[in-house]
C-alpha cells in the first residue's frame, strides 16, 4: 500500500524538486563566488548590441 504524504512531507518535495530545477548560477570569474558575475548593464548592452546586429542595423 501506497503512504500518502502529508502537508509537510509534500512542501520539503515541493522544494526539493524546485532546488533541483533551478539554474546554477552563471559561469564567470573563478576568484568570486557570488552569483551574478556579469552586471545587468552588461548584459542588456551586448542583448542590445547582438538584437541589433540580427535586424541588420549594424
């Protein structure tokens, strides 16, 4: 016979599970361990710049 779990049991699965799913954090620097290692403004100007070159206006 199947044990159902509880309401406790089902959150630790449920967050569990999301942990797993989740992205590891971007690949950078090897001196710093913080998450993030390119900033936003970086990131926006190369989008910017790469969108930019796919509709040929550079």
């Amino acid at each position: 016979m199947l044990n159902l779990p509880n309401g406790f049991e089902m959150q630790l699965l449920h967050e569990a599970l999301s942990r797993a799913r989740m992205r590891r954090p971007q690949a950078g620097r090897t001196t710093t361990s913080t998450e993030a290692t390119r900033s936003a403004r970086t990131v926006a100007m190369r989008g910017r710049s790469r969108s930019a070159r796919d509709l040929g206006v550079l």
